[in-house]
C-alpha cells in the first residue's frame, strides 16, 4: 500500500513538472511572437476593426456618412483613422461632419492620405474627400449652388481627380461629393427633386459638352431609387439612361442606413466613365458587423464602395 501511494506521488510530480515546463514554453512562445520584429503585420493585425477592401488592380472609391463626425470626440477620430487604414480604399467621399477641426486631426493620423473639407461659411454640415497621395490628384476644388439653401442646404464638393499608376494616368473625372436634405414628407422629397434636376442641367451645360465626360457623383442623397415614378426624387437621371447609370443599382433590397432599413447612400456616374467600370464591383461594406462599436462610436450608415479595375496593367 505504501509503495503504491509513492508511486502515485511520482506520478503526479512528474504530471506538475511538465505541466510546468509545457505552459512555460507557450508563454515563451507567445512572448516572443508579439515582440517578432521581423513579423511586421502582427501589431497591424492586432490593431485591425474591420477587413481590407482595396486591391492594387482597382481604383477603390467610396462614399461614407460618419454621422455628425466625431461623435464620440478623440475615440471616433481614432476610431475612423483606423478604418480607412484597415478598408485601404482609394478615395472616400464623406458626408457630415460637424466642425473642420476634427477632420484634420484625423488627416494627421493617416499620413498616406491628402484630405479637403468643405470651407462655405454656412456649412453646419461639412463634406470631405479622403484620398491617397500616392496615385491620386485632385484640382480645380471647388463648392457649387452656394447661394441655393433650399436644394442645397450643404453646398456640393466638385472636383477634378486623377488617376495614376506608375505616373500614367489610368482615369480621370469630375467629382461631386453630395448631402441632400433629409428626413420624409412631401417638401423635403420636393428639395432633393429639385437639388437632382438642377445637378442634372449643370452637369449636361458643363461637363458633357467638354471632351472629358467621366463623371463619378458620390453621396448620402437621403432617398431610394426604385420609388414609384409619381414620388421619385432621381427620375431625371433615371429617364437619362443614355448618359447616366446608378451603380448602386445593383444593391436595391440591400441597407446602407440600417437603423431605418433602406439604401439611400448612392454612388451615380456618367455613361462615359462605364467603360473605366467595366466589370467592376459595387457593394455596401457591413462595418457595424464586424466591430461591434460601430454604430455607437462612428457612424449609423454604412461605406458604399465601387471598385474600378484600371490598375491592372
């Protein structure tokens, strides 16, 4: 009986020993992982909220209501900095911001992208455009209908960009940043309806009359597009099929604002710029599913992206 109490003794030193040992070399191993330095995408791992959207092949671009940004003050800058690094897209073109402070606070923590803000003394909602420097360049920045409060209560962005891979220039267009009225009833659909047509007439007197007809409008325009013909606010984009296409088409059925769900963020672009899109991708990217403080701390819409496969060669 003794001896076979000291041999169960043996055996559970022997247990704890390499238990011991065993949790010692994972400690060890794990140490040693966190502080690799030749493992360079583990603190950016770490560091992720969201997947990575953009591809070297595509000119990725997006438009994206971050929500009277930053609601949450310091934590949404951080927060939102590390989503753009984090869906590596190409430009986005943003909508409601409340003040132009807290947007280049959030440009001095993405240090690969330029930014521009909107500057009209009036905007209590501001519009942005983020864009990485690298194979992006923007001019002739400008804000339209600043005088038309009723169309336009947030004046659009309009500028011209540039594509470039290796210094060619793969793709250039005129570019409209949009936020139309909001909220239901039949004055603020009359708005948006009349911000839709007068855009139309602009764009038709002064853009498709000159030899560069590529045209990418991005924007939170606060409707749908497969209302009923008596209520829709686009039918005059829509009944120019022969110039104009919605590339959020495609998403009908689908949520960019899902609080109330509905597909009211809007990616519109000229037929010209059609054969730049080819096969190319449009979708809504479902952030508040993969961090769980985004919609709390960023924003109540989701990304709407459209890839463009230009850099392919």
């Amino acid at each position: 009986m003794l001896l076979t109490k000291i041999k169960i003794m043996n055996n559970l030193q022997q247990i704890i020993i390499f238990l011991i040992l065993f949790s010692n070399l994972l400690y060890l191993g794990c140490n040693q992982r966190s502080i690799d330095p030749d493992d360079s995408n583990i603190n950016d791992d770490a560091n992720r909220l969201v997947q990575s959207y953009g591809s070297e092949t595509t000119f990725d671009i997006a438009t994206w209501n971050i929500e009277h940004f930053p609601i949450k003050g310091p934590t949404t800058i951080s927060y939102v900095a590390q989503l753009i690094k984090d869906m590596d897209i190409d430009l986005l073109g943003l909508q409601e911001m409340d003040e132009a402070t807290s947007f280049y606070r959030l440009l001095d923590s993405l240090p690969d992208y330029n930014g521009i803000v909107s500057d009209y003394p009036n905007d209590y909602l501001k519009l942005g455009i983020i864009y990485k420097k690298d194979i992006i360049s923007i001019s002739n920045v400008t804000q339209i209908f600043t005088n038309d409060w009723y169309a336009f209560p947030r004046p659009p962005i309009m500028a011209y960009v540039e594509v470039k891979n290796e210094n060619n220039i793969k793709f250039n267009f005129t570019l409209f940043v949009l936020h139309l009225k909001a909220m239901g009833g039949l004055e603020n659909e009359a708005r948006r309806k009349d911000a839709c047509e007068k855009l139309y007439a602009y764009i038709n007197d002064n853009i498709l009359i000159s030899a560069d007809k590529d045209v990418i409008i991005l924007g939170d325009l606060n409707d749908e597009i497969d209302d009923p013909l008596e209520s829709n606010v686009f039918q005059v984009f829509l009944n120019d099929s022969a110039n104009y296409e919605f590339l959020t088409s495609t998403l009908i059925g689908q949520a960019s604002y899902p609080s109330y769900p509905s597909l009211i963020d809007h990616i519109l672009i000229t037929n010209d710029a059609l054969s730049e899109y080819g096969n190319g991708n449009t979708k809504i990217l479902d952030l508040d599913y993969q961090f769980s403080n985004y919609s709390t701390h960023v924003s109540d819409h989701r990304p709407v992206l459209s890839q463009f496969p230009v850099l392919n060669n």
